[in-house]
C-alpha cells in the first residue's frame, strides 16, 4: 500500500515539522527568544566544554577520611568519657584507646574487670545518637563489642555508606559556594557514583586556580597559642600532651606555633568573612562575624588570655597569630597580614563556604581553551555542510528524481535530529558532531535499500506504481535488522563510555531512528504521492 | 538525464569462488595484525595509560627542541613532544608526559604532608592520593615551565591530566563495551536468523575489529578514547552491511530451494552489490570531509571510521558470506519446515 491516509499524512508532515520547530531557537539570540511568540520552544542545543572552552574535572571524595575523621574524634570523646566528671568516677585504662582504619573500630582495655559494665554504659550513651531516618529509626551507628576486658567500638557498614553519602552531598555543596557563590555561573556539580563529583565549569578561567580553590579544604580554627613552649624544643620533640606544632604561612614569616591542639573556635561558628581593604597599611584584610556560639566563646576566650596569642589556623597553616590586647566583645575581627587582594578574597571564599568534610582529589582533568573550542565548532560545521551538500548531489546523480526525494527526506532528518538534540536539551560535543555527519552518511542507507529493491522490480518488468508498492515491502526487514544493529552499539557506547563516546552515541542513537522515520515514511509519502498522481508509463533510477 | 552508476544493474560476479583467495587474505592479516598488536603495541593515548597531555599555542613560532628539553629537565619521564596546526590554522605544540608515580614527583614541602595526627593508618589510601595528586603536581610543573619559556602570552588550547584510577576504568569499560555489543549483535542474527548467519557475521566483525586494531600498531596513531567510539561504529556499520546481505540470502534459500549454496550466495551478493557500494560511498563523502576539514583533535577517529567502512564492505562479501558456506545453512526456510520433515 503507498497510498496514506489524510490522518497519517499529517502526522508525518506533522513530526517534520515540530522537528523544525524545535531546531528554531538555536538561530536565536537570547532577546529574540525572549520576545518570540509562545508557541517557540526555548531550549536550545548546549555547546560541550570542548566547543566552548571550559574545564572538567572529575574528583573522587576520599571516603576513608570521612570514617578516620568521625572515629578519631569519637576516639577522643571515648577518653575524655573515662575521666572524672562531677559525680562520676574515673575509670582506669590499661592503655589509652587505639583506632584501626582498616576495621572501622576503635579498641580499649580496662584495667578492672569491675569497671567494664560502667565502661560500657558510658560508651553506649555516648554512641546512641541515630543516624536519622537515613538509615532506619533505632539504628545505631555503632556496635559496642565487650570481649573479657576490652571494648570495642566499631561503625556498622549502614553508617559508613550513610556518612560517605552524607559527604558527597555536602562536598558537592562546600564546592558549588566556592566556585559559584552568587549562583550566576553555568557550572554543573553533579555526583557520580558513590564517592565521586563531576564538576563542569565553562569559560576561559585558568584550571589550575579552579582546582586550587576545589582542593583546598578549607579548615579554620582558632587556637590557644601556648607560650610557654619553644617551637624549636617542640620541633626537636619535645612536644606536651594535648599541644599541636602547626607550620607558619610562608607570608607570616618562618618557623611554627606551638598550640593547645583543642580548638577554641571552629570554622562553623564563623557566620560571615569579607574581603577588605586595611584603611592603616593600605593592604587588604579579612574581616569576619562569628554566630551567636561563636561569639560568645571568642569574648569569654579573650577575656581570659588578655596578653597572650590565639592563632588562626587554616588547613594546618597558622594564617595569623596575633596578641591579645583586650576583651574582643561583639563577636567580628578581622586578619591582618601581608596579603594581596586576590590572596584576601580566596581566603574569605573558603573561609565562608565551609570546610570540606574530606579531601577532594582530582582524578582527572580536561580542559580545552574558548578559542580552539570555537575553531572546533567552525571546522565541524564546514565539515558537516561539505559533507552534507556532497551527499546530496551525489544521490541526485544517482537516483534523479528519488534522489531528490531521498535528499528532502534527508534535510528533514538533519532538521529531527537538531530537534531532537535541542528538545532533550543535549550537550553538543565535537565527536556528536561526528556523529551527526556519519548519520548524514548513513542515513541515506535506507534509501538506497528500497530504490535498489525498486530497481529491480523495474528490471523484473513490474509497472511503476507495483514496483514502488514492493520496493518498500521487501527492502522493510533489511532496513529494520541493519538499523537495530547499528542502535544496539551505539547504545553501549552510551550506557558503558565515558565524556566524548557518550556525546557521539546520543546524535548515533538519534540519527538512527530519524533516519528510519524519514527515509521509509517521508519518502513513501513524497515517491508514492507523485506517482500515484502522475501514473508514469515508466521511472528510471 | 543519464544516471551514474558504478555497478551495472545486473553483476554476476562469482565471489565465493574467489572465496579460498579471501581467507588466505584475511587468515594472514588478522594474524599479522595480532602479531603487530603484540610486538608493536598500541601507542595508548592519555585516556588509556594516564598522564597529561599539553597543547599550548603561541603567536610567536615556537622551538620544539627548546621544549623538549626544558619539559626534559623537569624528570618526569617519558616526554614526547610534537608539532600541531589546530583547526584554526595556528600552529602549537603538543606535551606528552607519561603516568607519574609519587616518589617520582618532588612535591613542595607541606603540601605531600598529609595529617596522619593520632597515628591512624590509612596509608593505602593516601599512596593513592599521592599518586592521583602527582598528574596534577607534574602539569602544573609543565604549565609553569612553558610559561617561562614561551611568555606569559601563550594559550593553553587543552590540559588533559588522567589519573591512574580513571585510566585503568576507561580500558576496562571499553574493552567491555565492545565485547557487550559482539555479544548482543551474536544474540540478535541467532534470533533473527540461524546460528550459522550468528557466527559468520560475528566472524567479520572479529575481523574487522582486529584488522583495525593491527592498522594503530603499525601506524602508531594514538589509541584514546574516541577510537573505542569509532570500532563500535565500525561494529554496527559492518553489522548493518553483513545483515543486507544475510537478508538476500535468506529471501534467495527461499526463492530458489534447488540451487547450490554457492550460487545462492553469489546471487545475494551480487543483488545488493550496487546498494552496498552506493552507501559506502556516501558515508565515506561524509567521512573524507570530516577528515580533511575537521581538524586534528577528529583525524584519528575519523580515520578509523574510512577504514572501518572500507574493511566492513570488505568483510560482508568476502568474510560472512562464505562463512555461511563453510557451516553449512539449512536449506528448508518454509513456514512449517519443522513440522513437515520427520
């Protein structure tokens, strides 16, 4: 049968011409696209970062950290939980608890089989707060083990997952503050996998500054500076229990700080830090707002150590450690030191996006310059065009008239897939526009199977109109086996490969059922329709 | 108006009596290619065997030599360092610097010191991170060294820096791409078909994907990414071609019960011999224009994909078809064949 009905017509017509319709906003500026009539649809097709310029990094969130940080601190707590404290007894270790990453567990002796029992109640108090409803309401977090007179402490493999997701999502948070802080840029953090983050920033900014400040992360805390002890004995080793040796920046001059390693303030107590001018040296500061907490703590710390230093530490770097000269009341200060303006600003970025639960390695990175981007997409385009208009004249030449029917069906091809893409809002990279110029390629494959068919039922001495009828029929399960095959590999490509495979699979996958769609329906329609109107005596292709 | 054609309307060229000459062909280049693979090697882009890679530009010309030996002075390794003209037409260099272990790299003092407070043991995890941060320490050391040389004025045109964890995942998912869609393209012409058509066309495919693989050896072209792109399209195109014509012969076992295999195949072959032709050559007028204007970052895939278009025409005439010959195809095709034989 070649003839369609009115219904089936115009929903052939129809498909071509949403596919235009869809491909329009392309063509458009953003103004234009704002003042076009409601009917235009507005997503356009998105440049990849090979064709405009911009970086990819993927980052893997080191989830080992995330369960040492939690267990180190926990380790700390369990011992502070054996001291004395109001009316409650010490109770006597053998050994002070020790924490083995491996087994997620932290392990300690009693000295007195008659103190197990308390011991155990004050580490299940301690351990009871759930995880929330993530993991199931009355879950603990952790299991408490009593062997003889050891306790073990361990996280259930729940929590662990729980935590590790807990950290992506919030790295993907700490990072998106500090790359996108106004939330004005098109940068894409997404995560991927359990432990990894990709993150996507256009734009001709310099790599390398983009990963320090993602790498970074961004630890503050403040310090008790203890005077008493030479950083030179501490650095030879003699350090006292319950004190941190931390290095100096390298702009606050040489050596290291001796500290009391318990933390006055931390860095989610600070509610806000700025960048600004220093209107006494002429240099740049940074000044920040602590929280109610935070306050609170800063105005009874400096009350008491009127005279002595605290020190601001970030990431294990003293930044500034300054004297005490009176009461700081109001809960603001500020860092002065020997900072550029662009030194200032990073810092005040990092310090108000928070620290990073772990540290974020980049795994790996790819980054193409705006301006080969843009040649990129001026060398696909001319390719896609040379491409294009040879295919064209060459089935004109070989077809004559069906070849220009072939050549309508594939304009309106290009025309879907360009739909397509923009529809689903598709990222363009340059192997999708490989893709595309194979599909153009291709596409026109179809065709070729249904006129060769019709070819022979000419040679075999069918009348045109029988000979058009058969071609069709008989070239339908070639073309149906031929174009499953070639959906399935490019449907691996795209479940199993990575950046530039995927992009090329999409415009593939894509290009393989408009070009099905075009070739055995739009060319029906337009062959069948002429020579049901026109009953040839005889057609030559 | 006279119509071009390069194959006459009706062809009966006996193929399949070429068909002992053709696998003496084949048989010697896949096993020259395997050959090839294994003594040669493939030269793995960044994607597969980790590392960075640096294109920079300059609108100054650039001395190659002068790079080479300053990026050489950095002891980093393997470095390679070659000549490229970007679409745009301006010319640049491009730094290779092979996969960085940790030792290798001496990193600013404080910077490697991660917190080991408290005497934890995660040292796997950190030599990893070492290992994956040793890419980054070595890229930077490039840039800056480049900068020194060159001015501040070059450009980075493109900063690839794949880490030894992503590189070891990118050859396992590919390999596994392709080995997935052999498997699904195997199970399809079995459902569709017989298992003779299954084996045959899988046979070509083989051939085809290890001929290809033999072409990289040889010529040492870079083997990245988009080269697994472009075998899993030569996979489908080859696919596509060997099902035309797998199609015709299983209309023709129909057509025709009495005659020959061999004459069957022949008569297959030859009806879709103009098709076959025909749409290699317009997938190939696509092709050649990317390859000639697209540029140097698609040449590689681009060249791939002419070959695999070439070698997969190739294949389905002279590989799959007599493949069928070779197994021996049940001749009955009618409906109730399986109930009508005792």
């Amino acid at each position: 049968m070649l003839q369609f009905n009115r219904l089936q017509t115009i929903a052939i017509l129809g498909t071509v011409l949403l596919g235009v319709l869809f491909t329009i906003p392309n063509f458009l500026t953003s103004e234009q696209l704002e003042k076009a009539p409601g009917f235009v649809p507005s997503s356009q097709v998105k440049l990849g970062l090979d064709l405009r310029g911009g970086s990819y990094l993927l980052l893997k969130v080191e989830t080992d950290e995330v369960i040492d940080n939690r267990m180190t601190s926990l380790r700390r707590e369990v011992q502070r939980e054996m001291r004395p404290s109001g009316n409650r007894e010490r109770i006597a270790l053998q050994a002070l608890p020790t924490y083995n990453a491996d087994t997620a567990t932290i392990s300690l002796r009693v000295r007195e089989a008659s103190d197990v029992a308390e011991a155990e109640d004050r580490i299940k108090a301690l351990t009871r707060q759930g995880l929330g409803a993530a993991v199931g309401v009355g879950l603990r977090p952790y299991e408490v083990i009593v062997t003889g007179e050891r306790i073990d402490i361990r996280m259930s493999r729940e929590a662990q997952t729980y935590y590790i997701a807990e950290a992506v999502k919030d790295s993907i948070e700490v990072v998106r503050r500090r790359i996108d802080p106004v939330g004005n840029k098109e940068v894409s953090i997404q995560p991927q996998g359990a432990d990894r983050i990709i993150v996507q920033a256009p734009g001709d900014d310099d790599p390398e500054a983009l990963k320090e400040v993602i790498n970074r992360t961004g630890q503050l805390t403040f310090h008790h500076v203890d005077g008493t002890v030479d950083p030179l004995d501490a650095e030879s080793g003699l350090l006292p229990p319950g004190r941190i040796l931390v290095p100096n920046a390298e702009y606050e001059g040489p050596g290291a700080e001796v500290l009391y390693e318990e933390p006055v303030i931390t860095g989610d107590m600070v509610a806000d830090a700025t960048a600004e001018p220093n209107s006494e040296t002429g240099g740049f500061q940074i000044g920040f707002r602590f929280d109610n907490t935070g306050a609170r703590r800063f105005g009874d710390f400096t009350r008491d150590h009127v005279g002595e230093r605290f020190a601001i530490v970030l990431d294990n770097e003293v930044i500034s450690a300054p004297r005490i000269q009176s009461v700081i009341p109001g809960g603001t200060g500020r860092i002065t030191g020997n900072f550029t303006a662009e030194e200032v600003t990073r810092t005040a970025t990092l310090i108000r996006s928070g620290a990073l639960p772990a540290t974020l390695t980049t795994i790996e990175q790819r980054s193409v310059g705006a301006e080969l981007g843009a040649d990129s997409v001026r060398a696909g385009a001319i390719a896609l065009i040379v491409g294009f208009a040879g295919v064209i004249i060459y089935m004109v030449l070989s077809y004559g008239r069906f070849g220009v029917y072939a050549d309508m069906a594939l304009i309106a091809n290009v025309a879907l897939i360009a739909g397509a893409l923009s529809l689903f809002g598709s990222t363009l990279t340059l192997p999708g526009i490989a893709g595309i110029v194979l599909t153009i390629g291709m596409a026109v494959d179809a065709n070729v199977l249904i006129f060769e068919r019709i070819r022979e039922e000419v040679l075999g001495g069918k009348p045109p109109v029988r000979a058009i009828e058969l071609g069709f029929d008989k070239a339908r399960s070639a073309i149906v086996d031929a174009n499953v095959t070639t959906f399935a590999a490019a449907a691996f490509m795209f479940i199993l490969g990575a950046g530039p495979v995927r992009g090329f699979a999409v415009t593939l996958m894509i290009g393989v059922v408009t070009s099905v769609f075009t070739a055995y329906f739009l060319t029906r329609l337009l062959a069948g329709g002429w020579v049901l109107a026109n009953r040839p005596k005889t057609i030559t292709l | 108006m006279a119509l071009l054609k390069f194959i006459p309307d009706q062809t009966s060229i006996p193929f399949t009596s070429w068909r002992m000459i053709a696998a003496a062909v084949s048989g010697l280049a896949v096993v020259a290619s395997i050959i090839a693979v294994a003594t040669l090697g493939l030269n793995f882009g960044v994607d597969f065997r980790g590392g960075v890679t640096i294109e920079v530009a300059s609108d100054d010309p650039i001395d190659l030599g002068a790079v080479r030996s300053a990026v050489g002075d950095l002891g980093l390794g393997d470095v390679r360092v070659q000549e490229i003209v970007d679409p745009g037409g301006d010319k640049g260099v491009v730094v290779f610097i092979e996969q960085q272990e940790a030792d290798a790299v001496e990193t600013s003092p404080g910077a490697a010191q991660s917190e080991t407070a408290d005497g934890t043991d995660a040292e796997g995890a950190d030599a990893l991170a070492d290992d994956e941060g040793a890419q980054q320490t070595a890229s930077k050391a490039v840039q800056d060294v480049l900068r020194a040389l060159l001015g501040e004025d070059i450009r980075f045109n493109k900063i690839e820096v794949v880490g030894p964890t992503v590189s070891g995942e990118l050859i396992q998912k590919g390999a596994l791409a392709v080995a997935l869609a052999l498997g699904a393209m195997l199970i399809y012409i079995w459902a569709r078909f017989e298992w003779q058509f299954s084996l045959g066309a899988v046979a070509a495919l083989a051939h085809d994907i290890i001929i290809t693989l033999g072409v990289f050896a040889v010529t040492q072209l870079e083997f990245n990414l988009p080269i697994i792109a472009a075998i899993l399209t030569i996979v489908g195109y080859s696919m596509n071609d060997t099902v035309v014509v797998y199609d015709r012969v299983r209309e023709n076992l129909r057509k025709f019960k009495k005659k020959a295999l061999t004459e069957v195949a022949d008569l297959s072959i030859n009806d879709t011999l103009s098709r076959t032709v025909m749409t290699s050559v317009t997938t190939l007028i696509a092709l050649i224009a990317l390859y000639v204007i697209g540029g140097d970052v698609l040449r590689g895939f681009t060249f791939a994909m002419i070959w695999g278009i070439l070698i997969g025409t190739y294949s389905s005439i002279f590989v799959a078809a007599p493949f069928l010959l070779a197994t021996g195809v049940k001749r009955d095709w009618s409906k109730n064949a399986v109930t009508a034989t005792p």
